[in-house]
C-alpha cells in the first residue's frame, strides 16, 4: 500500500507514512455494486443536504468519488470526505429527529388541536371538529374555550342537550359570562325559567342581571320592621319587578294559592307572622319572607249577646251589648265580620233553622275585640208557609180596596204595593209571620212603613205596631 499523500511504499500494518506523516484511513472492501454507485449515493446525500448547490459542486463531489483507492484489502478514503459522510449521516439524523418532533408537538399541541377543529368544522365534519376540540381539552382543562367551542357546535346542531350540559360545565368552572349568556338563551327558549332565575342569582354579574332582570324573582319587600307596636298598623309589601305576592299571616309557607296581596294588611291587636313571596310574570317564585309583630293596643270589651246558643222552638230575639265607644258588626255566614259587615241597631229575630252569628265590637280608633260566634236552631211548626202568608196579606189589601188588582196595583198611578217576608217573631205569646210593606215605581222603591203579622198556625192577618223596646202589640186587620 503506498502513501496517497507522497506516493512512497508503506509497510505492511503501517498507519503512518514515514517520510510525511499522513494518516492512513482503512475501510472494509467494498462489492463492486457499491465501488459503483458511491457516486450516487453521495450525490444524493449532499441533495439532502444543500439541494440548491451548483454544477461546479456536483463535479467536485463526483471527483471526490473517483479518488477513492480501492484495492483487494482496503479502500482508502480521502479524510475531508470521511467527515463529510459523518456530517450527512448526522443531518439525516436530525430530519427524521425534527419529523418525529413535529408529530408529537401536533400531538400533544392545544393550538394545533383547536386549529385543526376548526378546519373540520368549516368543511361541515362535526364529529370529527368534536373530536379535535375535545383532544384540546384533553391537554389543557383550564383553557375552556375548547369546551365552548363543543358546546356552539352542539347548539348549532340543535343538539341542546349537549350544548345545555357543556355551557353549564364552564360556567361551574370558572363562570365565563359567554358561556353563561349562551346557556340563559338555551334555558329560556326552551322556557326554563326557575334555571335561569338560578344562574343569574348564583353566577350572574351586575350587566348579566340587568339584562335578564325580568326572569329574576326578587325578594317581597315589607313596609313595616318587624317587632312589637303599641298601636294599629298597616303593613306594605311590595316589589320591584312586576308580578304577584302571596301571603299568610300565620306563618305558614305561602303559594300561588294563598291570599293575594292587593291592598296593606291591618295588624290589629294581636301577633301575627307573616309570610310573602314573590311571583313573576313567568311564573318563578322567589324565596319565603317571614316577619312576626306584636301589636299590643286598648282592644275593646267582647261584645255581649244576651241569647244563649242553642236549639228553640219558639222565635226568639238576639239582643246584643256594645262596649263603650264602640259599634257591634256581625255576619251570617260564617265570614269574618269588619267594619263592612251588617251593623247592629236592633235585636235580632233568628230565623227558623239553623243560623250562625258572629260578633265584633270596633271602637274608635278602629281596633277590633275578639269574635263572638254563636249558633242557633229554631224549630218552629208551622200550617202556613211564608209565601202563604205574603199572598194572604196581598189578597187582603184587593179585598178592602186598597189595591186595583190582586197583583198590588195602585189606581190613578203605575206603581203598585210590594211585600215581603221579614221575620219571625214571637208576639203576645203567638207565633207571627212578620211582613213588610213598599210602594214600587219603576225603578224607585219606598219603605211605606206598614208591618203585617200573620200567624204561623190560623193565618189571621194584624198590623203591627212598634211600641219601646222594640215590642210590638198586635191590630187585627
């Protein structure tokens, strides 16, 4: 083997020239297939390298193949072109490096994931644009605008479900006032007011409630602090949305189906726990306000009534005692009495059956005693009914003349006499049919003073007379 540097002979095993010391670089034989294309191959190495290079380069690299020595035990390389070999090996390395790179870098990228997402969505792909945004999700969770990108594809696939599901995940998550606006829509088109209601009390800031203020269901407002008062009050509830509130005064939980607040409530003496809510226009309740007061004033006596209840079988009077600076009102069917009740001047003649009364006396300053109530039966026997008793009273006016017509008319006149039934009453120990006397014309009505009695067993027809207290004597007519 001789030196490629100097040309001198070397020894055998010698990696030194002797006379200039150039290093000799020994490589396995080569085939004759590779002896041929070395050119080739590095070629195309030196493409994958610098594809842009000259003319004049390809030559020099082609020479560079042509120097290579090739005997029957070695092939001898240029050292330059050894290094230049190593460097393409290593460059091609680093390519196939950077190509894996890349595909783990798209892999695991949020960016390239969500891009990637919406290019499939542009091409009309859901599903796949779905799976895209919920591989960005997947890599970042607290990056949510995936998650909204999800649920403004399911909406627009009118699958509201989904979309409802995932915009409520963001707003449990961070409450995104996007996503929260976007859900409130879903929620009130689909007429879920109570859930909308909920999100702004919970999740809503102020621009959010302002805007959707009127599915909101604010608390009743009381006019009054609650505590104890020495005298009458009159308790305001109010509210500053449109709607309805409800109300009981024994604290029990109000409804839709409770008192209706239409005008203040008159605390009286007493205590009272009240209780209110709010309804909206859709229906959305707000929570239960409850307020206990006290109202501790000068309440008037009970009113007295003199007839015991119980069961009777002859009329009787109801004779009431007002306490002093106050009226007595009462009912008869079992309501509440006020001062719009029937007032009480005169006794009472219970009528035949049974009956209820109830009693309260109200002073002047409008404060109310406690409610007397009483029940009564009458059970009276009778030959003659009240309408028999009308038509004989009737008959007897046509009878003396008093009337033209048994139908009460009057001559000379287009009115004509009226009765009807009054009372029963218990006069001069006899049973009695009290009735009323009037003169109608038209539409005018006049009391004409005139009072029959007819008893209730012979059908003997009397005027009535009042005489003091409220007793009458008896006129055979």
């Amino acid at each position: 083997m001789t030196c490629p540097k100097c040309g001198h002979e070397l020894a055998e095993g010698n990696m030194y020239c002797e006379v200039c010391g150039e290093e000799m670089q020994i490589v396995p034989d080569f085939e004759p297939e590779i002896e041929n294309s070395m050119s080739d191959v590095l070629s195309d190495v030196a493409d994958q390298i610098d594809p842009t290079r000259t003319e004049k380069e390809v030559e020099h690299i082609r020479f560079l193949t042509d120097t290579i020595d090739i005997s029957n035990d070695v092939v001898i390389l240029p050292k330059n072109l050894l290094i230049k070999c190593m460097v393409a090996v290593i460059s091609l390395i680093s390519i196939a490096v950077i190509i894996i790179a890349v595909f783990i870098y798209r892999d695991n990228s949020y960016d390239y994931q969500l891009r990637k997402g919406d290019e499939s969505l542009a091409k009309g792909d859901y599903n796949e644009a779905v799976d895209y945004y919920q591989d960005a999700y997947r890599l970042d969770k607290t990056n949510t605008e995936a998650l909204k990108r999800i649920a403004s594809v399911y909406e627009n696939y009118e699958n509201l479900d989904k979309a409802e599901e995932t915009y409520l995940r963001i707003v449990e998550y961070n409450g995104d006032l996007t996503a929260l606006e976007a859900l409130i829509n879903l929620y009130v088109n689909d007429e879920k007011y109570s859930e909308v209601c909920s999100l702004l009390e919970q999740y809503g800031d102020e621009r959010i409630v302002e805007k959707y203020k009127k599915y909101m269901s604010p608390l009743p407002e009381f006019s009054l602090q609650e505590g104890e008062y020495t005298e009458v009050k009159e308790l305001v509830l109010s509210s500053s949305e449109e709607g309805n509130i409800y109300y009981t005064l024994d604290g029990s939980e109000p409804g839709s189906d409770s008192e209706e607040y239409e005008m203040s409530i008159v605390l009286r003496n007493g205590v009272y726990n009240v209780s209110a809510i709010f309804v909206n226009g859709y229906g959305i309740s707000s929570e239960v306000v409850t307020k206990k007061y006290t109202i501790i004033t000068n309440v008037p006596e009970s009113p007295i009534v003199s007839l015991q209840e119980g069961v009777y079988e002859v009329p009787q009077l109801i004779r009431v005692i007002a306490p002093l600076n106050s009226n007595v009102y009462y009912t008869t069917d079992g309501t509440e009495p006020s001062k719009n009740s029937a007032i009480y001047t005169d006794p009472i003649a219970i009528p035949v059956g049974d009956s209820f009364y109830r009693f309260v006396a109200i002073n002047d300053e409008d404060i109310a005693s406690e409610i007397i109530s009483v029940h009564y039966t009458l059970n009276v026997e009778t030959n003659i009914s009240q309408q028999e008793a009308i038509d004989l009273v009737r008959n007897r006016q046509y009878e003396l003349g008093r009337v033209t017509t048994p139908e009460g008319n009057v001559a000379g006149s287009e009115g004509k006499y009226m009765y009807s039934y009054s009372e029963l009453r218990y006069v001069q120990n006899r049973t009695m049919y009290f009735i009323s006397e009037y003169y109608q014309e038209g539409t005018i009505r006049m009391v004409t003073g005139n009072l029959f009695a007819v008893d209730v067993y012979d059908g003997q027809i009397y005027q009535a007379v009042a005489g003091s207290n409220n007793n009458y004597s008896l006129i055979k007519y």
